[in-house]
C-alpha cells in the first residue's frame, strides 16, 4: 500500500486515500527507435564524397596554407568558402589514440580495435579512424598506418573500413558500390535502442489496450488519458484509475497534405486531438471516414479498433476514429481543452 503523510511534498487533503496497487504486472519491453537522416552536403563536402568514392581522400587549402581533412566549408583563416582542394595521405601518423575493448553494434570493427587522430600525410589536421591491431601493444602515438579501403564505396567516411599498421598504401580496390542514390546527399541511420520499464500507470494502461480498454486516471486537475504518475500541474500524486468510453469529440486538429518518408495513408488526411468523453485532455489520433475538408472542431467521433486478433500492448490496437453523425459539441463546452 502507497500511504501520503503530511509530510509528502505536494500534499493535499485530497490524497490522504491509500490507493491500492493494480494487479497487473509491471511491463518490460526493448523500445528501438530509427530514422535515416538524409541531407545535402553542399559543394565542399561532395568534393570530399566524391573523392572516398574514387578511393582518394581530399583536403581543403585554406588562406594561410594549412590542408583541413575533411575539408571546412568555409576557410577558418578568411571567412570564404573553400574552393582550393589537395588529395592527402593515404598514409598517416597516429597522433593519439585510445582502446575499444568490447565494440558496440554498429562499429567498425567487431574484436577489439583502437580509435586513432590521424594526421595523414600533406595534411595539417587530424582525422578519427579505427585501427585494426590485435591489443594495444601494437599501437603507439607516431605509429605509421595505412588505409583499408571498402569495395562498396557510398562516398561516406566509412568507405575507409579501417586503418592498419603500416607505411605503404595499396591502392583502392575498384569500387563495386552504386554510390548515393543522389548526388551530393548523404543518409547516415540514427538510432536508440533502450530496454524500457513501464510505470504502474503505463502497465495497466497498456494492459487496458491489450483487453480493449481505454484507462485513464484522476488527478487533482482532471481526468488524463493516458494515465499520469502524477499531475502535471501541481505534482500530487495520481488518484483512482478511471474507465472511458471509446468516443468524445475533436478539439483541433490539422490536416497532412504533405507527403513524407514511411507515410502510411496517402494525402489529405487529418490527425486530430480527441477528447474522450469524461477527460480533461486530448490525445493525437487519426479521423478517417470523412473528407478532410469536413473535419471541424467539436465534432463527435467513435474509436474504430482492430480485429481482436491484433490487439496489442499499444494504443494502434485503434485503427482511427469517425464521426458518429451525432451534432456538434458546443464550444463552450470544450473550450478549456484546447
């Protein structure tokens, strides 16, 4: 049992109540979240692109004569841009470097390597590369090394796969890579993995969704869906976990007219803040079933969930909502939801 003393912070009157804990079990899931961010490299950077792609490694000469790898934009000596290009290296001296024990998904190398400043031959600036040695007995600052070229070059900087101890570059290999679908953009995958513990609220929320329920709780500002530890707007404790109903009305919306990577619905169509009847927040879905020209604020909508064989832990168990065909909530009667 959860007891509130006066002495918790926050407290109210109105939290003296002991709230039972739910029955159901805390939940436990891997959330992986991934997005390909794909930009324009502009002139500079696709002179350094192209030459990866070539097998070479490009530099840029600024005003007072030192060679920048990778090239700057724009010459940190006087403010224009970067127009004098010199191909550099391939070899180099490490100038510092450090261990990776035990590699991480997405490096370069799965064993043991080391990460190195490389300052390649010609150049005047240092480059981070991994290098391939066996333990750290066969790395030391002033090292020579040389590059490992890739054979499916894409003109980004892991076209050089790593480099190895050493002082005689072969050349790169011909490149059996495509290169990037557009020139002079690039698409580097971003992504975070956790193992995320679900709160006592979010469980049996959750739980509710898997069994096609929808549970919000009652706070000392309202009634939220979904569920809060506690109020946001004064920090009490979270009270009695409430049922709603599976319909309420629009507040606002918007309407998508633009078209986007991994869209799912082709264009025009609305997402919208419901506010379930009994609720003092919306929540972002989708309305479908109507033209988006006819969606306006107030309007009353019903959930349209999926087949029972689908429901998950996971609020797309619906699929989206329509209008019920009954009038228009009044505005007054909404207004402080917005």
């Amino acid at each position: 049992m959860v007891t509130i003393s006066e002495t918790t912070p926050g407290y109210v009157a109105a939290a003296r109540a002991e709230v039972p804990p739910p029955a159901t079990p805390v939940l436990s899931a891997p959330l992986r979240n991934s997005f390909d961010y794909t930009r324009s490299l502009g002139p500079v950077l696709t002179r350094f692109a192209e030459g990866l792609l070539a097998g070479e490694i490009v530099g840029g000469r600024s005003a007072d004569g030192r060679v920048i790898v990778p090239p700057s934009e724009f010459d940190p000596a006087s403010g224009a841009p970067t127009t004098d290009f010199v191909t550099v290296g391939p070899a180099g001296v490490v100038t510092t470097w450090s261990w990776q024990p035990e590699p991480l998904p997405g490096q370069p190398l799965s064993e043991p390597f080391a990460w190195a400043l490389i300052r390649l031959d010609g150049a005047d600036t240092d480059v981070l590369h991994a290098v391939r040695v066996s333990t750290p007995d066969e790395i030391t600052s002033g090292a020579r090394v040389v590059p490992v070229w890739s054979e499916q070059r894409t003109g980004r900087i892991d076209d050089i796969s790593w480099f190895v101890p050493g002082d005689t570059a072969t050349d790169a290999p011909a490149n059996a890579g495509e290169g990037p679908a557009t020139p002079g953009m690039i698409t580097t995958p971003i992504g975070l993995a956790i193992d995320h513990t679900a709160t006592v609220e979010e469980s049996w929320y959750l739980e509710g969704l898997k069994n096609g329920k929808l549970y919000g709780n009652r706070t000392a500002d309202g009634v939220y869906f979904p569920p809060r530890q506690a109020s946001p707007a004064t920090g009490e404790p979270a009270g009695e976990r409430v049922e709603l109903p599976d319909h309420g009305i629009i507040t606002t919306f918007c309407i998508v007219n633009v078209p986007f990577l991994g869209q799912q619905i082709k264009p025009p169509y609305v997402a919208a803040y419901v506010l379930l009847d009994g609720a003092d927040i919306g929540f972002l879905h989708l309305i479908l079933e109507v033209e988006a020209s006819e969606v306006r604020m107030g309007m009353r909508v019903q959930a349209v969930w999926r087949d029972e064989s689908e429901w998950d832990h996971t609020l797309r168990n619906i699929s989206h909502f329509r209008p019920t065909g009954e009038p228009d909530a009044d505005y007054d009667s909404y207004k402080s939801h917005l």
